[in-house]
C-alpha cells in the first residue's frame, strides 16, 4: 500500500513538472515571436536571450510553481488515503474480535473482554452479558459435576472398601493392616496406625495392631493407656478429630524428599452404628482433606467397625470348634504318628541291611568302582579318579596335586592318618578302616578306608593307594536308627521277649510306668505282666506270629506294680536273625487310657458347643429382629422429624419478624419473606450459601454490634435467647439497627441457629 502511495505521489509531481516546462516553452515562443526574431537564426537569437534576464524567470517559474502545487495536491491526497485506510483497518480488526469473541462462545472456551470498543454499542454490551451470563452458568455446572464426582467418587469408594473387608475377613490383624494399607494408598495419606482397644487386658489399654508409613519418628507406641494421647482420647468421645496445625514434636512424614511436616492429621473412632466403640484410626497427609473426604473416612471406619464386630463373634465360635476338632483328632493323630514310627524304623532296618550288603560288594568289586588316589612317601597327591574328584568336590587333578594327605581328613582324624603314615613305612604296608574326610566345601564324608603301601622291586615303599567306599549314607542312618530307637525308648512303652514269654529287654520309660526296675522284670515272663484277659489273647497272639511272620495290632492290657491296670495300644513285631528265622518279638505301645478320658471329655464339649451355637443362632435373629424394628422407627421419625421442619417453616413465614436459619456449616437454610424485603434480597438465591454472602465482612465498623459477627454457630459467646441490640449496613451502606433473638437447637448430628429480627 506504501508503494502505491510513492508511485501516486510522484504522478502528480512529474505531471505539475512537465506542465510547468510546457508553459515555460510557450512563453519564450511567445517572446520571441513578438521581437521578430528568426527560430532558425540562432545567432539572433542568442542574443535576444542574453539581453533579456527575465526569460530565464519565465522559463523556470512555471516549473517550479506547477510542480509544488503537484506535490501538495498529492499529499493531500496521501492523508486522506491513509485515513481511510487506518479506519478500515481499525474496522476489520474489531470485525476479527467480535468474530473471535462469538466464535469461542460458541466453542465454550474461556473468553477476555472485548477492547477499544464503543461501550454504547447494543450488540457489544449482549456479547458481553451473553459472556457473562454463559460464564455463570460454566461455573454453576462446574460446582454442579464437582458435587456428583465427589458422591461418585464416595460410592466407588464404600463398594471398593465393601470388597476389601469381605475378601480379608479371616483374622482382624489381616483386616486391620489390610483396610491401613489401602486406605493409605486410597486417600493419599503418608503414615497411618490402626489402634484397638485390648479387650484380654484387665485394664483397659489401647493396642497399636497395624501401621503404614515410609518412615516415622512417631507412632513407636505399641500401648496407649485409655485417654491416652489423640487416639485414646477419639476412642473416649468417639468423634473425629481433625487437626491442620501439628506440632513439630508430634511427628514426621520421610518421603522421597526427605522429612517433611503434615499439613494434616485425622483421627477417626472405629465405632458401629450402635456406638459399639472398638478403636481408633490415625492418619497424617502432606495433603488437607475436605469435608465429603472426612465423611468418606468415618463411613469406612464404621464399616470397618461392623465388621470387626461380627469378626469377633465368628472367631468365638471357630475358637469353640476348633478346640472340639483338635481334640477329636488328638487320638486319630497319636495312631498316625506311631504307624509312620514304626514303619520309618522298617524302612531304615532295611535301608541298613541293604548299605552294609552294598558295601561287602564294594569291597569285592574292581579298583574302577572304587574311590582311588595315590600319595607320595611324604604324604603328596599323585593322582585321584574321578570318583574322588566328584566325591570331594573337585574338578580335576591340577586343583589338588601335590596337596598334602592332610587336607582331606578331618582335623580330629590327623592323629590317625599319622599313625597311619608310619604304620605303612615302618611295621606293615596296609591299613583299613572308617575315617571321616572332609570335601572341598567343609561337609563331612565317611569313608570306608584302606591305604597300602606299593613297594619296588626292592621291597622299599614308594608310595601309598588309597582305596575308599563312601558309606556316609550309612553311617548317617545309623545314627538316624539309633537316634529314633532311643527316642522310641523314651517315648513308648518298649518290651522284647521270646516266645515262652522271657523279657529279654525293657525300656526305660516302659519300666518307670510300671513302677519295676528293669532287674525285677527280667525275672518275669512277659505273660506275668498281663492282666488276665490279655494274657491269655497275647499268647495265642504270639503263636499265630511265629507261624505266619505277620505283626499284631491293638489294646493290651498290663497290670502295674501296684496292681493298677493301665490300657495301652501297640503293635507286636517279630524281630528275624540272619537266617530269616523269628528269635524274639518287640512290644512298641503307648499309654491309651488318656484317651478314653479324652473321647467322654469331648463329647461333653460337643454338646457345649451344640447348645452354644444355639445360643448365638437365636441371638442373631433376636438382634435382625431388633434391627428391623429400629430402622422402621428411624423411618417413623424422620417423617415426624420433617413434617415439624415443615410446620416451622411456615410458621416462620407468617411470623411479622425477619427470620433466618443457617446450619452447622453455617449455611444458610431458611429466610422468610420479612427478611428478603429486610436485606433487599431473594431467598432462593442464597440459600445453601455461607451466612458471610447475606452478612459480609465490613473493614470500617461503627460503634455497636454487627450482626455478622455474632450470628455464627461456632460462636462460644452466643448471646443465646437474650434479646440484643444490633445493627446491618442497608443499601446505602449505613448502619441500620435491630433488635435480635437468637435460638441454637442441637439434634444428634444436626445443629440450628435462628435469628429473629425486627426493627427498633
């Protein structure tokens, strides 16, 4: 646009320039025409041009003139095109706001307000309404889906915490720490402790049971004493306790940070509906919470409390049956418990013939199936198969050659393997027997040894064979064996004897309970110690053994020192030598009378149980009942509750004195008609709303007392029922004064505060 102004402008200049030359050319012709001078004689007419200076004036003075009349004209032109195209730029750049403006409107996105407009303009000031208007309404809407999050949010979390407590309901330390856990995790909380009151304590104490936190100079506590600290004291009143301003000694939150203050601290009673009171509940936050999180908490709390409540009667009852299972299985367990002794000892009766037959053919078999090395005359590995490699946890001969011979005994062996040494070269050239090694790792080896001197030609040692067999596993049985005999000695009643009855060995628990010593039993036969009935049966017992090699099972009866008879259950096992032929028979029992005393004491208990289930049945009905009947009580209620509410409100709107309500949160619940004509208002707009948009804070107060400042129900200095002279700021912000009467009324939970006004 600038250029087409330049090109414009200098259009009109040359044009003024070349009008002025052609004027200035005409004039001269003029001149000269009338001096009668010849164009074609130049002579002449060089002269008649230096004798007149003038002509020079007239030459140049059109030109300049005609051209500066060019230049003004064109720039004058030039402004008003400039105008004119600043105002058509100003126009398109107010088009494009208003254009954007409508556009995110439209969009709902957030909007600024239209500048250097006209402000008279009708459509820009219903823009600018409609902008308002619609912000409004975004805000409202906003309030409106923040309010249903936060019930949804609640009733996801009630149906979450519902199936936490019923899939970790086995023990109330798993729900306790489980529901801490989660609740942490659910409200992001930093530090938690689960406290329940210890019900088994003759005093009443408050029990630590579960925790969380990342780190912690506080909640060390185990025990409180009742009313002791936050939680004891939650635990007394049974109201949540809220705090935002911690003390600094109280404690600390370690995150990834490093330490770190609460901004929160919250402590919830774990209490039922029924205000059955089981503990308390305590959390820290970096974070605050607001209210429906508080509430959110407390349903979790007492749903916790239900809970728990009906964990503690079931565990009553598993405890009773428990108690009657475990002692009906006392018996079966005892039986199981001695067939799987006797027949772990056949096993390894068996595991040993087997071993020591295995060795007599490790003995006899070739150098290849036997551990091997070779030593030098002073003691020096040469060689070791691999089987010696395996056994002693190495991987080839390069690791142990020229290790001495003492590496591979066991240090209280040494002795030996010296002995050894000088046995070989000096006396004789062979040794054998059991020595214990040890392998590369430390664990110990029992080997079958024998070590013998390979001698030259000259019959000079050269060097020592070393021929082993491991028989750790049998050595280790053994020890097993004997080990479990003479637990079986100490345990059961243990008798061997031979056929004609002759007690050939007792052991030392069999003749404790029979109140002999062991040399007046050998003198008996086994048929002595007998009650008579069992006698007779054991004899016919042991032939029917003899003959067919099978064992006996069941009650044999021996008769005490002291002619007490004592019942016992046990088995009788023939015991075979070498030859597969019965030399003696073993008596393995144990003392059976406790359970005939067992088996009356528990089915007196099963009846117990029986009728204490009954009991609780009838219980739980009696409490489904009582509840039923309560619930449609409440219900009863909170008609009445609320046809008296509805009643209030319209004898208050009837009343000719300004009425008005607020909450517990200080909300307002109800103004009448005398009241919105009083403060120039309309109820239904500030109703919900904080008394402070009906009452606002004022910097500048006169004298007197303003209204704002003690209708509030947190006030501690209520002048309540005493009629009071105060004063509101009217329209015209003046003090305007009136006479109030305020009532404060408390239902359960729910608080009321009315203020009736009139004027003085």
């Amino acid at each position: 646009m600038n250029n087409k102004r330049a090109v414009f402008s200098l259009k009109y200049t040359l044009t003024g320039f070349i009008a002025g030359i052609f004027i200035s050319i005409i004039s001269i012709i003029i001149a000269v025409n009338s001096a009668d001078i010849n164009f074609l004689n130049t002579e002449s007419l060089s002269r008649f041009l230096a004798e007149h200076n003038f002509v020079d004036v007239i030459i140049f003075l059109p030109a300049f003139i005609t051209t500066i009349i060019g230049y003004i004209t064109d720039s004058s032109l030039n402004n008003l095109l400039r105008a004119k195209e600043i105002e058509s730029e100003e126009t398109k750049q107010h088009s494009q706001q208003i254009y954007n403006f409508i556009d995110k409107l439209r969009k709902g996105e957030s909007v600024q307000k239209l500048k250097n407009l006209p402000e008279n303009d009708k459509i820009i000031q219903s823009l600018i309404n409609l902008s308002e208007e619609i912000e409004t309404r975004q805000k409202e809407e906003e309030k409106r889906k923040k309010e249903d999050a936060q019930r949804a949010e609640t009733s996801e979390g009630l149906a979450y915490f519902g199936a936490v407590l019923r899939e970790h309901n086995n023990t109330i330390d798993e729900l306790t720490q489980t529901v801490t856990n989660e609740l942490v995790k659910y409200v992001d909380a930093y530090q938690a402790a689960f406290y329940l009151i210890d019900e088994s304590s003759p005093e009443k104490i408050i029990k630590e049971v579960a925790n969380f936190a990342s780190g912690r100079k506080r909640f060390a506590s185990k025990e409180l004493q009742w009313g002791e600290g936050l939680p004891g004291a939650c635990v007394i009143e049974k109201k949540t306790n809220y705090l935002k301003n911690i003390s600094d000694e109280y404690l600390e939150i370690e995150s990834g940070l490093g330490s770190a203050k609460p901004r929160s601290l919250i402590i919830i009673p774990i209490v039922t509906q029924e205000g059955v009171i089981h503990g308390a509940l305590e959390l820290a936050s970096f974070k605050e919470y607001e209210d429906y999180e508080i509430k959110f908490i407390e349903q979790v709390a007492e749903n916790t409390a239900m809970t728990i409540s009906t964990l503690k009667i079931n565990n009553e009852t598993a405890i009773l049956l428990k108690e009657s299972r475990e002692q009906a299985s006392a018996l079966s367990n005892r039986e199981d418990e001695l067939q799987k002794t006797i027949s772990e000892m056949r096993r390894l009766q068996e595991n040993a013939d087997i071993q020591s037959a295995a060795f007599r053919s490790y003995q006899d078999s070739t150098n290849k199936a036997l551990i091997r090395a070779e030593f030098s005359n002073e003691g020096k590995l040469l060689f070791a198969n691999r089987k010696f490699l395996k056994l002693f946890e190495y991987k080839s001969n390069s690791e142990i050659e020229n290790e001495d011979i003492l590496k591979f005994a066991s240090p209280e062996d040494n002795r030996w393997i010296n002995k050894l040494k000088e046995l070989i070269f000096n006396k004789d050239s062979h040794f054998e027997g059991l020595l214990k090694h040890l392998t590369k790792s430390g664990k110990t080896l029992w080997i079958e040894s024998s070590y013998i001197g390979l001698k030259n030609e000259k019959g000079k040692t050269e060097k020592i064979l070393f021929l082993g067999i491991d028989t750790t596993q049998l050595k280790t049985d053994v020890l097993n064996l004997d080990l479990k005999i003479n637990q079986l000695n100490n345990a059961l009643f243990t008798v061997d004897f031979r056929q004609n009855g002759e007690i050939l060995n007792v052991g030392e628990f069999f003749s404790s309970k029979m109140n002999y010593s062991k040399d007046d039993l050998n003198k008996k036969t086994i048929f002595e110690i007998l009650s008579e009935t069992s006698s007779e049966n054991i004899k016919n017992t042991v032939n029917q053994i003899i003959d067919s090699g099978t064992t006996y099972e069941g009650e044999i009866e021996f008769v005490k020192a002291d002619g007490e008879i004592i019942f016992l259950y046990g088995t009788i096992i023939p015991e075979k030598d070498m030859n597969d032929n019965i030399n003696s028979l073993k008596i393995l029992a144990y003392d059976y009378s406790q359970q005939i005393e067992f088996a009356d004491k528990i089915k007196q208990q099963e009846e117990i149980i029986q009728n204490q289930i009954k009991e609780i049945e009838t219980t739980k009905e009696r409490m489904s009942r009582r509840v039923e009947q309560v619930k449609e009580e409440m219900r009863d209620l909170y008609i009445d509750t609320e046809t008296a509410y509805i009643f209030s409100k319209k004898t208050f709107e009837l009343l000719p004195d300004a009425v008005i309500t607020i909450d517990k949160d200080n909300k307002l619940e109800f103004i009448n008609e005398v009241a919105s004509q009083l403060f120039l208002v309309k109820s239904e707009k500030l109703i919900g709303k904080n008394i402070k948009a009906l009452l606002p804070e004022i910097d500048n107060k006169p004298k007197g007392i303003y209204l704002g400042d003690i209708f509030n129900i947190d006030n501690q200095e209520l002048p309540e029922g005493i009629e009071t002279d105060v004063y509101i700021l009217n329209e015209k912000k003046k003090p305007e004064k009136l006479k109030v009467l305020l009532i404060k009324v408390s239902v359960g939970l729910r608080q009321q505060l009315t203020a009736f006004l009139k004027k003085t």
